[in-house]
C-alpha cells in the first residue's frame, strides 16, 4: 500500500494519525494518507505566506510557464493519475482519464490567462473633479487561498482552483476530500517539479470537520475557494468573515425535452448525462421534463440504455457505471428511491445495491415535492415527468432551491431562448445536457448553488484584488 504524505513547504510531512484510504467498490485499502495536527496547519499557512511573497515576484511568465509545464508533465503522467483518482473515487478509468485531461487543460487555460492578467485604464476626467488625472488598475494577488475540495473530481476541480490562483501569483493551502487525498499530493509533487517556489502549494489532509474552521478562520488565510456541499458551504460562508469565499455547490440539474427534440441524440448524451460516475456529478441530469407527445417513447429508450449500462470495477475497461463513494451513500440513494415509489413515483429499472453500487435506477410519475425531485440525489437515479406546454416545464425546472446549470433539446430557436432566459440557473445549455462543461467556460450557480464562478479567467477575477493608481499631473 503506497504512503502518501502531506506536502507542507515543499516538504513530506507525516503525523501520528494514519488514514487508509480505500476502493470505494470494494473497500480494498489502496494508500495511506496523514491527518494533518493543528501544528502542521500552522506550518502550512506560514509557507504559504513566505511563498505569497515569492509568487507575487514572479513575472508573469514565470507563472505561466511553471503552469504551462505542469500541463504537459500531467499528461505524460496521464495513466498513473488516473488509476488513482480511479482507485480512490471509485470513477469509472475511462471517466478517469478524461478528468486527467481535462485538468491539463484547465491548467493549460490558467498558464493562458496569467499571460492576460491586466487591469484597466479608468476615465477619471468623466467626473469633473477627476479633471487632470489618470488612472489605472493593476489585479494584485490575494495573499493565501485555502482551497478545500469535494470527491468527486478529486484532480480537476482541484486544479480549477490551484491553477488560476498560481497564475495570479497567490499561495494556495489545499484541502483536498477525505476520500480522494491522493491525486491531490501527487499533484502538488508534480507542480514542484515544474519549478514552483517551495510552500506556494501545501496540502493538508484529514477530516473537513476537525480542521476546516482552522483554515477558513486563520487570520492570514485571504480567500477560501470551495466546492462540495451546501450545507458545508453555508457553515464555511457563516465563519469566513470578510475573507472573500466562492462558493461551488450543488445541484439537481433539469433538462427539457420538447416534442420536436432529435431523440436519438438526446437520449444518447441524456443517459451518461445522468448515469456517469454514478450520477456523482454536481451537474448530473436528475429531474427531465418531456413533452407528453414523445413522453412514452423516450421512457422506454431511455430505461433500455439505462439498463443496458455495464457495472462493476472502476478499473475494468468495460465498466460504465461503478459504485458509490460509500455503502452509507448507496443506502441514502436506495431509501431515496422508496420514498418516491411510496410516494407514487414508479421505478422502470435499477435500484439494486451491492455494498456500495446501486444500478442506474429511472423513476417516472415522480412527485415535485419528493426528495429525488427536491433535493440533490448524488447518486444513480433519474426521475422523468411529462408536460404539456413549456411553460409548464420551465415552471417545473424553477421548483428547487438550486440552481447550477439545466438544458434543453428542441430544434425551436424560439422556444429555447425563451427557456433560456426564465430557467434561473448560472449556465444554460441548448441541445444538450446540463452536465456539460468544458473548462474555460464561467461555471457556477444561483440560489443554493453558490456564489462566484470558476473557469480560469473568472476565478482569477475572483482571486485577485484590483488595486487603483491615480495620478496627478
Ligand atoms: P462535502 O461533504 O461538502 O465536502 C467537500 C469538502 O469540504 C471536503 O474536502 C470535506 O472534507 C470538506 N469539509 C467537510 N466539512 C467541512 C467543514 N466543516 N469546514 C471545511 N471543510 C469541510 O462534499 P463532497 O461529498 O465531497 O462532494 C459532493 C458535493 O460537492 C455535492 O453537493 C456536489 O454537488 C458538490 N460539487 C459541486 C461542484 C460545483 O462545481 N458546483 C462540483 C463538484 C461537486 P472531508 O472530505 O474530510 O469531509
């Protein structure tokens, strides 16, 4: 079983409280991880704040080229990276490799943007008292970011926040999920060996719970980027203070599917839409709306693909659809799944648990107010009502507290961009699924979704303070 230690000032750090980490799937013990001592947060925040002062001197150059080359150094690593994040999360190795490269990328776009970190020129003269001056912005690094991220995508999300916080010439203390603690170290390693300055990247692990508020209220911690929960959002936003927080919640992502839609290439992006990862995606498909007219086809395809869906190890080449992040969460999906049922949902297929997998279950007739439809399900189900005007749908799409991404297919302009415009989410995709993203996109949700986006070039607007300099000839 490999060791892995913290990563504190471009150092290995141990403490007396081993962790294993496991295969969710199995439960087979796969690396041993370090809860971090308070004395190990102290020294992680002091190299981050040594660091800060070495990052804010690197040119802007230097930045993207540390970035740039850790991109490339993620690819040619690109098997072993996603063997673990397989391993850990439980993801599917072909989901995982996507999620490798699609973290190169991201760290690619952040290499871009440092080459564009730019402020302004400011128009004082459209004041009359700013008569004779001039002035412009500079975007000046925070100081030290905390950084603390979900299991889901244990390497990319990570990157979405360390690679635009590096390219703005901040220092990052990094507190990746209990269960996925691995890529995280090998990542801060492998920027290491990219050249950046020692302690500009710490990881710190062990339970959120016990040392979260130490990181979200250090007095020298600036800003704590965050993406997991809503309700671990909620406690991190009520103890930051003035610290500036992005919040990256969740969701229970809605997609419309009109009476024209091309159904084939609906269903076909709907069900990994839906299924992929085990539905363990912030912007899974969980709730669809369809027309009343294609309703009773699109169930019947749908289910079938569903079904069709292969489980088992994450490592196998073949598996599609793998297990739950633990047998407590798999226990959750399936009480989930008979409140609804109890409720008068009916189950098409799935539903099935073998210790922590649950087979991809599709739920129709479900009731707006049940938890599947209400809350974030998490896990591998999808629900699918019919309706009979749009309007009605869009209605529908609104009834939740969240609000991250939803879709539509339909081949009437029309009538998506009047979906586009009264479905209250931060992004909106026509003629596909709502769990699409690439990663130079701005990213992020209304209502209990959170607040800020992400996306390099918006997340360094987030990470950096612009300073004004005004002079007087
Ligand atoms: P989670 O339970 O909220 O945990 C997220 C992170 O917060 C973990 O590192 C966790 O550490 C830490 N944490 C727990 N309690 C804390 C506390 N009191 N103070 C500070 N940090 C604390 O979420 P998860 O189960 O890992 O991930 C699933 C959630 O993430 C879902 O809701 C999903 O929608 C959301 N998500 C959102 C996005 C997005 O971009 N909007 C993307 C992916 C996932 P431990 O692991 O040690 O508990």
């Amino acid at each position: 079983m490999r060791e892995c230690p913290m990563w504190i000032g471009g150092r290995e750090a141990r403490s007396e409280a081993p962790i294993t980490v496991a295969v969710p799937y199995d439960g087979e013990p796969f690396a041993t991880v370090f809860a971090a001592s308070t004395a190990h947060l102290e020294q992680a925040v002091a190299a981050a704040r040594a660091a800060a002062r070495a990052m804010r001197g690197l040119s802007l150059d230097e930045r993207s080229a540390i970035l740039r080359r850790a991109s490339a150094a993620l690819l040619a690593d690109k098997e072993e990276f996603a063997r673990t994040i397989s391993s850990e999360s439980g993801k599917p190795i072909r989901e995982a490799r996507v999620e490798v490269e699609r973290a190169a990328s991201t760290l690619l776009f952040s290499s871009e943007e440092a080459h564009r970190l730019a402020g302004e020129v400011v128009p004082m003269e459209a004041s009359a008292a700013g008569r004779g001056r001039m002035a412009m912005t500079l975007r000046e690094p925070l100081g030290v970011i905390a950084a603390i991220t979900p299991f889901n995508f244990p390497l990319n999300l990570s990157v979405h926040k360390i690679g635009p916080a590096l390219a703005a010439g901040n220092a990052v203390v990094h507190k990746p999920a209990s269960a996925t603690p691995v890529c995280a170290i090998m990542l801060a390693r492998l920027l290491s060996g990219c050249g950046l300055p020692d302690g500009a990247l710490n990881v710190v692990t062990g339970s959120g719970a016990a040392i979260g508020d130490f990181l979200v209220e250090h007095p020298a911690v600036r800003m704590i980027t965050f993406t997991g929960s809503a309700e671990v959002g909620l406690h991190i936003r009520a103890r930051a203070g003035l610290k500036r927080v992005t919040l990256e919640l969740g969701n229970n992502s809605a997609l419309i599917v009109e009476d024209d839609a091309d159904l084939d290439d609906c269903i076909e992006r709907a069900v990994p839409g839906a299924f992929a990862h085990s539905g363990q995606v912030c912007i899974s498909v969980q709730r669809i709306f369809v027309h009343q007219r294609v309703f009773g086809e699109f169930v019947v395809r749908f289910t079938a693909a569903a079904r069709a869906l292969k489980i088992g190890h994450p490592l196998a080449e073949d598996t599609a659809v793998s297990s739950l992040i633990t047998e407590a969460e798999a226990c959750r999906v399936q009480q989930w799944l008979s409140e609804a049922q109890a409720a008068g949902a009916s189950l098409q297929c799935g539903g099935a648990r073998s210790r922590s997998t649950v087979a991809p279950a599709v739920l129709t007739g479900v009731p707006e107010d049940s938890r599947v439809f209400q809350q974030e399900a998490f896990g591998p189900l999808a629900g699918i009502n019919s309706y009979s005007t749009l309007d009605e749908a869009i209605a529908s799409v609104n009834h939740s507290d969240y609000g991250l991404q939803a879709g539509i297919f339909t081949r009437d302009l029309s009538k998506a961009f009047h979906a586009a415009r009264e479905v209250e989410v931060g992004g909106f995709l026509i003629n596909d699924v709502p769990q699409f993203r690439v990663d130079q996109m701005p990213y992020g949700g209304v209502k209990l979704s959170g607040a800020g986006r992400e996306g390099p070039r918006y997340a360094i607007e987030e990470m950096t303070e612009p300073k004004l300099i005004s002079w007087r000839a």
